[in-house]
C-alpha cells in the first residue's frame, strides 16, 4: 500500500475511488465500507484510496483533547491493507484545510490533487467547513467537477446500534465489553507497549507480572479490572494465556494506574522487551480487598478462570 502525506504538490496521475474519514479502530462499519470501495474501483480500473487526517480533528482546535484511540496510525495502516487498500492519503489537518467548504475540498484536493472520480461516503459521513452540508449536496457538487458520489448502508450491532467507533470506546470504558470487540471490530482489541520495572507486589504474591507502559499514549486502555488475556513478545505470533490488571491497586492504597499481566507461561526475565496484550474477557471488577490473604485467594480464583476461558480458544 503506498502511503501519501498530502502536500501542495501532490498530484495523483491515476484515476481513483476515493473515501474520507478517520477510520479509527477500522471497525465493521469501515470494513462495510472499504470493501465497497475497492469493490467499485476494480470495477471502474481506478485505485482504491482511503483519505484520513494526520489527527483526530478536534486536537486541532482542543490541544487538551486526548483522543483514545482505538488502533495507532501502524495498526490502521495494516487493517486499511489487508482489506485491499493501495491508496492510503494522509491530510495534515491544520486550521485552513479545516476551513475549506466542502465544494473546494471536493474540487481542489479530491479531483484536481488526487484525481478522483468517485467519491464513497459513509452512510452519516459530512466533511468541510460547513457540515450542514450533506450527501444530496455531495452529488451536486460532483456532478459540476466529473466526480461520481455513492454513499455506504449502515452497520448494525444486533440490527439496532450503528457501529460507530465512539460507541465501541464507550463498550470499552464504561463496562470493559472486550468480549464484544471480536464482533465490532472482527478481531481482538489489543494493546502494545513494553515491559519496566514496577515495585513487585506481584512477585511477592506469587504472581509475578509485567508491568505495561504503553507505546503509544492515545490508544484507549479498557475499564479498569482483571481480563483474561492472550500474550505475545516482540511481535511473535506465539501468544501465551494471560491475565491482567488495570486500575490502581487499592488493597495496597495505590494512586497510579498500572497495567499488569501475569503470563501463565514460563517466559524469564522480559524487561525491556515490546509485550502485546489481546483481551479476551473482562473477569471482574478491580476492588479492595480486607487483606493480602483474601487478595491472594482471588488472584488464585482468577488465574483459573482465565484458564478456562482461553483453554476454550486453544
């Protein structure tokens, strides 16, 4: 897949069928969509191109904002490929692309930098300055400039809830749902980082862990709680069964979130080496416990459980 970063010299010689949008986590509701683009753009011998922003727009005028992503940039990039993708333009969004009107969006940087002659919207897709601009504007526009405009049906959660990537966040957040994600997103969520020091406790309790700092800061980290895992090392496909913690450990008075993972496998020493977490399930809650003892007894309660949720993916 070749990757663009739009600039003003960025001119597209091949005729393409294009789609716009951040395509975050590229969930089910992308997938719907991009196979229908790549779809079309064999039919009419053009190259299918997504467009995306080089952030989420609202860090532009929010520098506060904290998007939780759902995938980083890299895991983004392999999804948009393996559905077919050849084309991946990457706009910087600053605040004067974020001022064109759509008509001139569609005219100066879709047509006349990257040669597109069909343009596919999500189904509730809106882009430029004005969004009460819409999709029947979208086909008028295009009609004037030489680009075909379609529009994508919607994706259903359990023929109800539009798939959408903020209702996916909020399974995530708010419940801990990972149980969930292989249905939206048709894979497990995953988390990457890798593996520093922390302050032992868990050794001390006989489950010694891995302490997870993420390699990327935006992407979302799930509700806090103990999950049943699959864990991998730099990369391997080799996954070993798992099981972590994410809060603040408040048997021992803590106030820092920490991610933990106890890899029920013999692995050695793996500091300093790049760890990758796919949450299966959600096994409780993180909550207080009266002491060490009782912590320990829950800890053991755990470890079969995970046990027996990933037995059953063997």
């Amino acid at each position: 897949m070749n990757i663009i970063a739009l600039s003003n010299d960025t001119r597209l010689a091949m005729p393409s069928a294009a789609t716009i949008g951040c395509f975050d986590g590229v969930h089910r509701g992308h997938q719907r969509v991009v196979r229908l683009l790549t779809e079309q753009a064999r039919l009419r011998g053009m190259v299918p191109t997504v467009i995306t922003f080089d952030r989420q727009p609202r860090q532009l005028f929010d520098p506060a904002f904290r998007p939780q992503l759902l995938s980083t940039p890299q895991e983004k990039e392999a999804c948009l490929k393996m559905l077919g993708v050849e084309q991946l333009v990457v706009l910087p969004f600053t605040k004067a692309m974020a001022a064109l009107p759509a008509e001139t969006f569609m005219r100066e940087v879709l047509v006349r930098q990257l040669n597109a002659r069909l343009l596919l919207t999500g189904y509730d897709n809106r882009f430029g300055h004005d969004r009460s601009e819409g999709f029947d504007d979208y086909v008028r526009y295009g009609q004037q400039m030489g680009l075909e405009v379609l529009r994508g049906d919607v994706e259903l959660i359990d023929g109800e809830t539009a798939v959408s990537s903020t209702v996916i966040r909020r399974m995530l957040t708010e419940e801990g749902r990972v149980d969930l994600m292989p249905e939206v997103l048709t894979r497990l969520y995953t988390l990457t980082g890798h593996v520093v020091r922390g302050e032992h406790i868990g050794h001390e309790l006989g489950f010694p862990t891995a302490n997870l700092k993420p390699d990327c800061a935006d992407k979302l980290t799930p509700a806090g709680g103990a999950y049943a895992v699959w864990a991998s090392l730099d990369g391997d496909d080799h996954r070993m069964p798992a099981m972590m913690n994410i809060g603040v450990r408040p048997t021992f008075e803590g106030h820092r979130t920490t991610l933990e993972v106890h890899i029920l496998e013999e692995v050695g020493d793996i500091y300093g080496r790049q760890l990758t977490v796919a949450f299966v399930k959600r096994l409780r809650d993180e909550r207080r416990f009266d002491s060490r003892e009782a912590l320990m007894m829950q800890l053991r309660h755990d470890r079969e459980e995970a046990k027996r949720l990933l037995n059953t993916q063997l």
